[in-house]
C-alpha cells in the first residue's frame, strides 16, 4: 500500500512539474523551437558571409599575384 501511494505521490509530482514549466515558458514568451530556427537561419547567413570573404581573399590574392 505504501508503495502505491508513493507511485501516486511521484506521479502527481511530475504533472505539477510539467504544468509549471509550461507556465514558465508561456510567460517568458520564448518558443524554443522558433529559436532554433532563428539559429540556423543566423548560422546560414554567417556562413554565407565567411564563403563571401573567402572569395574575395582568394580574388585580392591572385592579383596581387598578377601585379
């Protein structure tokens, strides 16, 4: 019987668990998954700068190279 009633004790615990979380998170108004799609498209852009930059090294390379 004690243990039973421990079982119902943990279960009840995680469901308030979760329910604050969710309260927490839906008042900080932070969606993680929006989040992580900000990240990727700022990870995108950022690559595509450093590629940008590549190319234009190599570019001032080859003439001072010719010159």
């Amino acid at each position: 019987i004690r243990a039973g009633q421990t079982l119902q004790e943990l279960e009840s615990a995680s469901i308030v668990r979760e329910n604050l979380e969710s309260q927490q998170q839906s008042v900080s108004g932070v969606n993680t998954d929006e989040e992580t799609i900000n990240l990727l498209a700022f990870q995108r852009a950022y690559q595509a700068g450093a590629r940008f930059l590549n190319v234009v090294d190599e570019m001032y390379q080859t003439l001072l190279q010719i010159v």
